[in-house]
C-alpha cells in the first residue's frame, strides 16, 4: 500500500471522527459524568483514534524506507 492510499485512509477515518464528535456532543449521556465510559459512540471515536495511529505510523516506516 502506498503512502498517498495510507493518507487517504488517515483523512477519511478523521472526517467520519469528526462526524461523530458532532453526534457526541448532542447526546444524552453526554451530559452525565461517566458518559463517556458507556458511550458506543465515544467508543468508536476511540477504535478511530487507535486506527489512525497504526495507519500513521506504517506512513512512518515507510518514508523511512524511502529515504534510505
């Protein structure tokens, strides 16, 4: 997989968090406390956040290799 593919992967999964950032904010739950511990929703931002770190860093180690 190519770096750009790997960005664009990165650029698509931030706009769907973007997304549902904007659906969190709205939410009951929100409001309470620990909303957030028993939120699905803040839960797949979290699984995106963890997403677009692997995806970073694989864009990482292949500039790496480009640079050698």
């Amino acid at each position: 997989m190519s770096i750009e593919e790997l960005e664009d992967q990165v650029e698509k999964l931030l706009e769907e968090r973007d997304q549902l950032e904007e659906i969190c904010d709205t939410l009951p739950e929100c409001e309470l406390d620990d909303g957030c511990e028993t939120c699905e929703t803040y839960k797949k931002i979290a699984e995106i956040d963890d997403k677009v770190e692997e995806i970073e860093a694989k864009i990482e180690d292949l500039m790496g290799e480009e640079e050698e």
